[in-house]
C-alpha cells in the first residue's frame, strides 16, 4: 500500500510521506499485453502477434464509503482519481484531499479521505475574451496524435489533451474508456496547478453531453475533437458559453456552438 498524507501534487521524485510521490508507480504496470489473434486478409486466415490494451478496476472508497469501481487503463491512477473527483464536484483543488492510498495487493483499491465533506461549487466557462486562431487547432492535433503511443500499439484507446491558449501542451490522459481519459488529464492539471491555464481539451472521442459538463466543471471554454459533436451536447454548450468544435481533419472543422471565439 502506498499511502500519501501531505499537500498532493502530481511531481515525481518525491518521497512516498508527499503526496507529491506517484502511487501508480509503485509498481509496474502493464499498459498493453501481448496476444496472438487470428486475422482474415486476402481469402485466408493466419495468426498473428498482436497488442491489446490493458483493462482492469479499480475500486475508489471516499471517507469510507463505497464510490465506485472505475474499468481504467492502470498506470495513472493518482490522476485518474483526481480527475474522477474533481468531475464529479467533490474536490476543487489538491488541498481538498486529505489523504489517498492505493494498494495492489490483489483487487486495485485506492481509499480516499476527502477535507471537505460536502460538494462544490461548480465554476462554468465565462463569456471571457478568448480568441484562438481557427489555424491553431491542426497544430494541435498533430501534436495530439503524437502522443498516442497506446493508441498505436492497441488500436483501442481514447485520449484527451488540454492546451493552453497559446498552444501550450498542458496535460494529456490516454485510457480504454473516453471519461477515464479525460479525468485524467484533468487530474493531472488539477494536482499539477495548472488546470487554470486550460482553455483548449482536445479530445479523441466524440463530443457527448458528459464530456461537455467535464469542461465546463473545469472551465475550460473550448471542447474540440476529431468525431462530431451530439445535440444534447450542442445544446448543453450554447447554454452554458462552451465553444464547440468538430470532426478536425487535415484543413477543415465543424463548429457546433459559440464560434465568437474563433478569429
């Protein structure tokens, strides 16, 4: 067990009485494993080494209740967590938690005990004056899809980015599951001080209501990503001054909501 009772930040280097210190490497973990599959091309059938990604629970206790058990790609649990909580009003900063410990000893499980016992306010993007050249976002998404080294292995994951105005790559999360991605590139912007900073989340996936409400949690005012965007979504994001933008190809995307934004 790894267990963390100091201000939290997501720092390595640290020792393990910091919160600072990284639980999810305490240990190796397995991000894809080898298989050997059977592959049907050109009228035959043949078998074939292949990666798949790693999918495994964990189970998240807060101030000793049952929270949930979260189906996570392992290896960045203490981001993954903060996202989770942070997404679902429970935390606004590292100092909102008092302590966490994970073990891996059998069944994941990470216990969790929170300063502050009751919700919190949620902030919502604000009207401000963000303009981001419309040219911005194909750098962003090579940028983006350099880092999908997972996703190239496996073919089987999502991810989530968040840039800065200026295009600044602020924390990336890659998951098997959209909501675990996102969560943890929040996580690690939360713990690292630099959620603040985030105007731009790009993510890999398409452009849900659930996802919406993670950025607006956030306030981050500009929701983009390579699928298209749903209507509740759409709806969600012309309510609440959320930019939304769409189906980025290689010179060309959609913009569902709030394109003021856009120069």
């Amino acid at each position: 067990m790894v267990a963390h009772t100091s201000h939290l930040r997501a720092v390595p280097g640290q020792s393990e009485t910091d919160r600072s210190a990284r639980p999810a490497e305490a240990r190796p973990m397995q991000l894809a494993r080898p298989v050997t599959i059977q592959r049907f091309e050109d009228g035959k059938l043949t078998f074939k080494d292949d990666q798949i990604a790693e999918e495994a629970d964990i189970r998240l206790t807060v101030n000793g209740h049952r929270e949930a058990v979260l189906a996570r790609t392992p290896g960045d649990d203490l981001n993954l967590v903060a996202g989770y909580l942070f997404a679902q009003s429970r935390v606004m900063c590292p100092e909102d938690i008092h302590s966490i410990a994970f073990s891996y000893h059998g069944p994941a499980q990470v216990d969790v005990v929170l300063d502050t016992t009751t919700g919190v306010r949620r902030i919502y993007p604000s009207p401000r004056p963000v303009h981001i050249a419309p040219e911005m976002f194909f750098l962003l998404k090579d940028v983006f899809e350099r880092r999908q080294s997972l996703f190239k292995n496996t073919g089987s994951t999502h991810a989530a980015a968040l840039f800065s105005e200026e295009g600044e790559l602020i924390s990336y999360g890659e998951d098997v599951g959209r909501h675990n991605a996102f969560d943890k590139a929040v996580g690690r912007a939360l713990l690292e001080g630099t959620l603040k900073t985030a105007t731009i989340a790009m993510l890999s996936s398409r452009l849900a209501l659930e996802l919406a409400t993670k950025a607006t949690t956030a306030n981050i005012p500009i929701l983009c990503g390579f699928s298209a965007a749903t209507s509740s979504a759409i709806t969600y994001a012309e309510r609440n001054n959320l930019s939304l933008v769409g189906r980025i190809r290689g010179n060309s995307f959609n913009i569902y909501a709030n394109g003021w934004r856009f120069r």
